[in-house]
C-alpha cells in the first residue's frame, strides 16, 4: 500500500486546515470549538473558488497556487482584529476563539474516518465500471487534468465543453496537484478525504448544536459521525429480525416489507445468508435510497457526495446566523448575503441538486432564529409594522409577546420575511451560478408525481424509521401538553390522509412538520436540531409531489437518489443532539406529570438510544466484513485492476494516455477518439449485445474514460444533459464510422477531427471485424490481440 502518498495527503489536509481555521473561527466566532471541524472543509473551498472563477479564463497548476494564496491571505486576516485592521493595525487579535480539545477532537475524528476509506478502497480500488458510474468519475478528473480552461472538454462528447457538475472533482485534481499524486491514486484518496471532511463537519456542528442547548458536545458530535458515517436504514436490522422470528410471524412481516418495497420476500427471510451491500440503497421501487456507507463502499467519487461536504459548510453558516445576537446586524447580513451566496453560486457546479436546500435551511434557520429576519432589508421595520397592522398584531417593534398570541403576523413577520430574505440571498446565488447552468441546460422540467408512483409506507419505513422514532420521541418529551395534542393530531392526520390521498409520505413528514413548527413557535426548547428536522421533512414531502423530468434515469430515479443523499446528512446531523437529550433528558418540569421519575426517564432514554443504534449499524458490520472477505488488492491504484482482468487493452490504454496528445499536436488537432458509443441500442439499428451492455461495463469507452482524451460520442448517459437528439445524431455518425459505407466513414472522421480510431472488443462485438488501414491518412500505430489503434490525420484522409 501507498504509505507515502497517504501521509502526504494528511499533511495536505493538515495545512488545509491550519489555513482554514481562523477564517472558520470568524465565520463561526460562537462555536464553542471555533469551527474546528470546518477547517480543512473551509481551507479546500477557498482554493477551489479561487480556482473556478480564475479557470473560467485559464486553467492550469499556477491556479491553484492562486488559491492557496488568497487563502493565506484570508487566513492571515482573519487573525486580525478587524476594527484595528481597517485602521491600519496588523497586529493579531488576541480574541480569535481556539478550542485545543475541539481542535484535537476534530483532527481525531477527521484521521478515524479517513484511515476507515483508505482501508475499503485499498481492498478495492478499481475504477471497474460495473455498479456504478467509476468512467465518468475517473474520466473527469483525468480530463480535468488536461483541461487548459473551465469548464474542461468533455472526454464524452469531443469538442464541446463539459455540462456535468464539476466542482468536487475539480477540489480533488487541486488536491491531487497540491500533493504531486497521479490520477490514479488521487481517486482514492479524494474519496477518502471527502469522507473525512464530511463525518468531521457532521460531528462538529452537531457538538456545537448540543452546547448551545447545554448538551454534551462530544457526545452529540459522536452521534452524528456514527449516523452520517456509519449508520443506514432499517433493511439490514428487518432481515435478522427476519430470521429470529417464529416461520409465521417471519413470513408475514416479510411479506408486508415487501409488498411496497423493492427487496423481494424471500431475501428478506433469508436473513444474514442473503444479505448484500446493495440491496440496503434500493428499498423504495424505482428511486435509489443511499445514505453516506453505501455511497463509500460503492466508491464512485460522485458529485452529489463531495457536494455533501460544503452543503454541511453552507448549514454551519446558518447556524452561525442563528447563534449572532439580533443587534449584530452587518455580522447578520455578511452571513446571509455575502458568504451564503458565495458558498450557494459553488454548489451549483459541484452539486446542483443540493443548492435549493441550502437556501431552504437558511429560509428555516432566518424564520426560527430569535433575530428578527426582516430588519436585514432596507426599512425593513417599517414593513414589520406594515405587516403587523394588517394582521391585527402588535405594531410595536419589540413585543415578542404579541407575535406569540397572533399567529398570523407572527407568520407574515417571520416566515414570510425570512421568505423574502432567503429568496433574495439564493438569487445572488443562482447569479454567481448561473454561468455553469445556462451552460449545462438539458431541458429538464418539473413533473407532477401520479399518486400510484409515490412511495409505500412499508419502505418508508424501513428507510427513514430510525430518524422518526427518535425525532417523534424527542419532540413529545420537548413539547408541553398543548403541544402534544397537536403533535397527536398530526400523527393522526398523517395516518389517515396517507390512507384516503395515497400519500403514505404523510405519516412520517406530518408530525415532524407539525411538531417542529410549534416547538419552536410555543416552547422554544429546542434548537437549530429542529432546523435539520423539519429541513429533511420537508425533502421527503417534495419528492413525493414533484421530481424533474430528464434523461437521465427513468422517472423520478435521480431526483430521490440526490434528495435522499441530503436528507439523510441533514438527519444525521440532527440525530446528535436529538439523541444527547434522549441518552441524558433534561429537567422539564412539565413531563413530571406523565413519567414516573427521572431515573426512570434516563433508563428509558439509554435504552432507547442504544436500541436505534443497535438497528441502524448491522449493516457496517456486516457490509465491511464481506467487503474486506471478497477483495485484497492492497493498492491505492484505482487502474492495478488493467493488467489483472484486461491484459490486453491495459498497454493500448497506455499508448493512447502516453501519445495521443503529442501525435494531435504534431498536425496541429487536438486529441480526438473514436470508440463505439456506450450505448444500449441505437436509432441506426446496431445495438449493443446482450453480453456486453452499453453502459456499466468494461467494453463502453475504456480508452477515453481511463485517459480523458475526448472521444466523439461517448456513454448514453450524455442524453440527460445534451439531450437525445443531440446524442444520438453523434453516435449515429460513430457507427456509420465503424460500419456505414465507405465515403461516410471517411465523412466522419473528418467532421469530428478524430486522430485517433480505437478497436478493440467492444467495437467488434457491436460491428463485427473493421478495419481503417485502407484509407489514406490513416495507419496503424499500435496493436496488440484484441486492440488496433490507427493514427489519423483527419486533413488528409481519403478513399
């Protein structure tokens, strides 16, 4: 194994995160640990910014150390008092916040959890495309790595620039680069990494979310790194408890799991002999339900989990809004209106889906937290007493006392503000964005979910069970007796709105949305825990109404796959100090009523807790087990596995990575392929055969995925972001390439500037034999059993 390379890449994040902490301890100045937790997160932002928006003129090594300078630069005025530092002072402010155990915990929990990826991905660390989409990840840090400007060419669709989300994959060649790491060990390694700086930003804001609350920050803080790191659904626990139960009892229960989930019956009674990794991830019948695990296990480095990182990095922000004190007002607005923005216009090329959540729980954090969100707006108190007046409340400005007894203005004033502020924030957002979106449009569309298609309360269940048990049980031990009547009613309605409308959805978002909302506006004992929970809620109910309408997976397949990915960060996060209070319940006076004792009502919490963890962490053990049982390849080169399955196309790969761009520039062309497209059938009548799909496997565009030189038409997976139309017109003109008549071939090659032509099993599996050599402009520059490669000179080629 590659010691040196994974030392390397801990000094890296070391100095990462040395920078990054005092702009962290400024953004987060009331976090008890100083936003220890977010600085290596804080640190790889700054210079991946930095490196976008310079890219976007010119790309190459000189913009990261760009980056690296401006965070220098930030980091060196952040320690600066900023009163003194306007007057011409230097010297260091003496109040910057440094927590040493905070530090000391984060650098633990950062180094457990990278050490835990880097053992998984040397067992396995292959680029295999089979299960998952490992070419198009592989294949865009590599292209990035070639790329002269952003967005980089796309190695699927030569001659055009990329339309997929790029900014995770663009942090990892930076830090590729920062550490001299070749390509193919960097893969792994930025896995390992963005893990690392997601369960640490998870345990850091969840410690500080307790404190505030007067819980235990390490506690809390190990909670939410188990849940978000290591914890997942309730299909594991179902399948053992499936094999302890009577045959009958057994039976039915797996009958009734599987009659709206997607697990078959007899996998669920076959109990830890049926057990797989993959199963867990696809409960609910057409969607993927993944959670962080799986997501590892799988080891695609895909943009939805490098863009958990800075989603959690934009939270923590709101969180620091809610914590500033009401009479901060610039501190307020830098928050919401500079650096929320800023962090919001990034997500979009890194993680597109998860940019609406963003503003989402800052629109929650503005309307729950106890500044007033509205007196961030010009005049803004004058339109409280304009909103005031028309909903009969008190027209003064500072009558809290008021709001509480009308709930109308309280509503207008603080939803409705917090509305307004968060919409004009995220526009300034989608402003920043919108360069990388009016670039990538596909044509997507927002579609109504048809009732039949929404998911079964059985799978939702089994996928979110965990989090509601400990959401409902927190909230009835939080709320007074008026509070829990509402929160039975909404349970109530929930069950019998989910019944009579189809929307079993309602049963678990109902009670959670109901009893978020009056915890806060009643009792205000809960904190910013309560954000995450009714945020997540919220998630789950949009994706039972809506999904966009694409391309890229039938339904709406990706729309709850990046949803439920954000969800269950959210919850993870929240389930921190939800669990603190169970494990160690607070003195409230008000349940004395209706719990025998205090030491009763501990008993129960610990138990409780220990029962929701003892159900949502099987599946680690026993999916890490068979994981390190099947695989032991003991590298962190993610294309070892070329010389083991693919002997034969492994040196031709080689020569393509090794002179393919030398050879274009000598007739003064840019590098281009031509392999057969990765698709399952085709408009011209060829189709891939049975044995060998279009896509997800080793014969769809081997060569232009390993090295990211582009290749004319690449993975049917370009139809969700180009359109069928479009792609089918290239890949159309690919087979008549390969297998139309001879002027056409030559038309072609021509058109699209191909240097270089690829044969190899895939191309004879999808035309039968072909050869180029007969034309002129074209020879034969490396062979090998199953690979020919010609060389091309598209100015020259001729019949």
């Amino acid at each position: 194994m590659e010691y040196l390379l994974v030392g390397r890449w801990i000094l890296a994040f070391a100095i990462l995160a040395v920078l990054g902490y005092p702009i962290g301890a400024r953004l987060f100045s009331r976090f008890s640990t100083g936003g220890a937790g977010f600085a290596p997160i804080v640190g790889v932002t700054v210079v991946t910014i930095v490196a976008y928006w310079i890219g976007q003129i010119a790309f190459g090594w000189w913009t990261l150390w760009i980056g690296l300078a401006v965070l220098v630069a930030l980091s060196a005025a952040s320690t600066m008092d900023l009163d003194r530092l306007r007057a011409g002072d230097l010297s260091v402010d003496d109040d910057l916040p440094f927590n040493r155990r905070g530090a000391a915990d984060a650098a633990v929990v950062f180094a457990a959890a990278f050490l835990l990826v880097i053992a998984i991905r040397s067992a396995d660390p292959a680029v295999n495309p089979i299960g998952g989409e490992k070419f198009l990840d592989y294949g865009l840090l590599r292209t990035l790595l070639r790329a002269e400007t952003l967005p980089p060419p796309d190695m699927w669709f030569a001659g055009e620039p990329l339309q997929y989300y790029y900014g995770g994959h663009l942090a990892a060649t930076l830090l590729s680069g920062l550490t001299a790491t070749p390509p193919q060990y960097a893969y792994n390694l930025a896995l390992a990494g963005f893990y690392a700086m997601l369960v640490t930003a998870a345990f850091d804001l969840a410690g500080n979310v307790a404190s505030e609350r007067g819980l235990s920050r390490r506690r809390a803080g190990a909670f939410a790194a188990v849940f978000v790191g290591l914890a997942a659904n309730l299909l594991t626990a179902t399948q053992l408890l499936a094999g302890w139960l009577p045959e009958g009892i057994r039976r039915r229960v797996a009958e009734l799991v599987a009659a709206r989930a997607e697990p078959e019956a007899a996998d669920l009674l076959a109990g830890v002999d049926g057990f797989s990794y993959w199963t867990a991830s696809r409960v609910i019948p057409g969607t993927i339900n993944e959670f962080p695990l799986f997501a590892w296990l799988n080891g695609d480095l895909h943009a939805h989990m490098m863009g958990g990182s800075f989603l959690l990095l934009a939270v923590a922000v709101a969180f620091a809004y809610w914590q500033t004190p009401a009479e901060r007002l610039r501190r307020r607005r830098l928050l919401v209106f500079v650096v929320l923005p800023i962090l919001g216009g990034f997500q979009i090329p890194t993680d597109t889906w998860s940019f609406p959540t963003i503003f989402g729980v800052a629109w929650l954090a503005l309307a729950f937290a106890p500044a007033r969100p509205l007196l961030l707006l010009p005049g803004g108190e004058r339109i409280e007493t304009v909103l005031r007046s028309v909903a009969g409340g008190d027209t003064t400005t500072d009558a809290p006392s008021g709001w509480e007894k009308k709930p109308l203005s309280t509503e207008l004033c603080r939803t409705g503000g917090a509305l307004v502020v968060a919409a004009l924030s995220g526009a300034v957002g989608f402003v920043l964005g919108a360069s990388f979106l009016l670039g990538a449009s596909a044509g997507q569309t927002v579609a109504i979910l048809e009732a039949a298609d929404r998911s079964g309360l059985g799978a939702l269940m089994v996928v979110h069970g965990a989090f509601l048990a400990a959401f409902l049980a927190f909230l009835f031990g939080t709320l007074g007796s008026g509070g829990r009547g509402a929160l039975a009613v909404a349970v109530a309605f929930g069950a019998v709105s989910g019944v009579l409308f189809e929307f079993a959805a309602l049963v678990v978002v109902a009670p959670l949305l109901v009893g978020g909302w009056i915890a806060f506006r009643l009792e205000r004992e809960v904190g910013f825990e309560t954000v995450l929970l009714v945020g997540g809620a919220g998630l789950v109910t949009i994706v039972e109404l809506v999904y966009v309408a694409e391309e890229a997976g039938p339904g709406r397949l990706n729309t709850v796959f990046k949803t439920y990915f954000q969800v269950w960060v959210l919850w993870g996060v929240a389930m921190g100090p939800v669990l603190s209070d169970l494990f160690e319940p607070p003195e409230r006076d008000r349940i004395a009523d209706w719990w025998p004792s205090p030491d009763t009502r501990r008993f129960a919490g610990r138990a409780f807790v220990g029962l929701l963890v003892l159900t949502t962490l099987p599946y680690a053990a026993l999916a890490l087990d068979a994981h390190f049982d099947r695989h032991d390849a003991g590298t962190l080169d993610a294309t070892a596995f070329l010389e083991r399955d693919h002997p034969e196309e492994a040196p031709a790969i080689e020569w393509i990575d090794d002179n393919a761009d030398a050879e274009a520039t000598a007739i003064d062309r840019e590098p281009t392929l031509l392999e057969a497209p990765g698709a399952y059938s085709s408009p011209s009548g060829l189709a891939a055969t049975p044995s060998e799909p279009g896509m997800y496997a080793w014969n769809a565009n081997p060569a232009s995925s390993l090295t990211g030189i582009p290749t004319v038409a690449g993975w049917q997976h370009q139809i969700g972001y180009r359109g069928g139309d479009t792609y089918w017109s290239r890949a159309n003109a690919v087979d008549r390439a390969y297998a139309g008549e001879e002027a056409d071939r030559v038309a072609v090659l021509e058109e699209y500037g191909v240097t270089h032509v690829w044969v190899g099993p895939g191309e004879r599996d999808r035309y039968g034999e072909v050869s180029f050599e007969q034309f002129d402009g074209v020879e034969l520059a490396f062979e090998t059993e199953t690979v020919r490669i010609y060389r091309v000179d598209p100015a020259e080629v001729t019949t």
